[in-house]
C-alpha cells in the first residue's frame, strides 16, 4: 500500500536520529508528522517531543499505527494531508512524497507557521529549495519559500537506504519561518504572482519579460526597474527575493 502511494520506508535509526535531530526539539513541543509510513521516524521524533500527530493517507498503515501506536504520545489521523485539517504544531516534519512536495511545503508555511519544518524531500527539489540567485537552480520555489523562511539542505539520503529504493537520492531540507516575512500577508499574492509570471519568461531578460508579462510600455518598464535598481538586461535567476517584492510593490502604481 505504501508503495501504491509512492511512499518509501526509512529504516536505518542513524538518518532517523539524524532527522529528529534536525528538528531540535524540546520535551514541550508538539510536532506533526506528514505521512508516518510505518512509524520509524516517528519513535525517533516521539523520544523528543511531547506529542506527535501524524497524519497517514495509506488506510492500512495508519490502522498499523493506531493498533500499535511507536510511542504512547503518539495520534494518528488517517487521510489525505492536503484535504485533513492540520493541528497547530511547533515543528512539522516528514519524509514526504515527492509527487506533492510543493503543495505540502505551501501548507505548511501557511499562518500560523510553526517554528521550523523539517522534510526529506528529493535531493533535486532540496537544491532548488537552498539554491542561490544566479544558479540554474533558483526558480520560482526558491523564492516563493524565502518570502516567508529560511532555507538550509542538511544532508543527503542516497537511495539504497529506503525500502524499495527510489530513483534518486533524498536530502533533509530545514525550513524556518522568518520572524518578519519579506512582505506583508496582504502583498503576497502580488509578489507571488510577479514572481511565477517573471520565471515564466526566465528565458527573457527582465525589460522584456515584465513589458509582455504586464502589456507595459518600454519606458515604464525601465524606469520600474532604475528606480528599484535593476538592470534591464537582468534575468529573473538573478534577482534577490527583496528585490521580487520591491517589483511588485512598484507595480501596483503603473
């Protein structure tokens, strides 16, 4: 079943350790877990934490769980982690599908954001999550993340160590919410959409991407960008993600 949903087991308690290590938990906190599988990542975060709630979308997995539970601080949702409601939690971790990283990243930087999250994820996405402005790596999710956190890779899990093996290697990525995002909540969905529009065009660089993306005139679009002190011929991968929110901000009065 387990395998039905693309999940792939971790056993070896070193990366375990290692993960729940990473989390840096105190016996306070409540931690939730996306997809518990068979529940050896969660007996590592459970001997740290003061609860865990994990939410499983494989039925007879979590009914394994429930029956025998890794800790007795342990409760177990079965459902789909993109449909369930999602307890307030301090620390949200998991050695998540690859099929729905995106959209179970942007949850769970949704207000209220817990303190840190913690996801094993496929080292390709790891990169492009800590990748810098002018690698081939820095895209849209690079910067639609940073708006809001941090980003670290922490370390790397080749693929012999899960069972059945994946196609690629894993990476432990730690992501912790800024205590003041680089926008406001309001601005958001403003700077999110500049940002998916401009890398839609990445290709392009930003005086021509941003004149086709808005329908502006060329000499707005360069005095948008002299006074937030971009070059024209810039492209999107280079830009810094203040310098995303300054754009949209720019753009609200043209």
């Amino acid at each position: 079943m387990g395998r039905r949903l693309g999940q792939h087991f971790l056993y070896d308690p070193v990366i375990l350790g290692r993960i729940a290590d990473a989390a840096a938990l105190s016996p306070s906190d409540h931690v939730l877990e996306i997809g518990p599988g068979r529940g050896t990542l969660t007996a590592a975060l459970a001997g740290r934490a003061g609860r865990v709630t994990c939410i499983e979308a494989d039925r007879e997995l979590a009914a394994d769980l429930v029956a025998s539970p890794p800790a007795p601080n342990v409760t177990v949702v079965s459902g789909d982690a993109l449909q369930v409601s999602w307890p307030r939690a301090d620390v949200i971790a998991g050695n998540i599908p690859y099929q729905i990283t995106s959209p179970l990243i942007e949850r769970a930087l949704a207000p209220p954001r817990p303190r840190r999250i913690v996801f094993l994820v496929q080292r390709e996405v790891a990169e492009r999550l800590a990748a810098q402005p002018g690698t081939a790596q820095y895209g849209a999710l690079t910067v639609g993340v940073r708006l809001v956190a941090e980003v670290e890779r922490v370390f790397i899990v080749r693929a012999g160590a899960f069972v059945p093996p994946p196609k690629v290697d894993s990476a432990l990525v730690r992501i912790t919410p800024r205590s003041s995002p680089l926008c406001t909540e309001s601005e958001e969905p403003a700077v999110r959409a500049v940002i998916q529009r401009v890398f839609q065009r990445r290709r392009q660089q930003l005086q021509r991407a941003l004149r086709e993306a808005y329908g502006l005139a060329s000499d707005v679009v360069e005095d948008l960008l002299r006074r937030n002190h971009i070059a024209p011929a810039a492209r999107p991968e280079t830009l810094a993600p203040e310098s995303f929110v300054a754009l949209a901000r720019a753009l609200r009065s043209v």
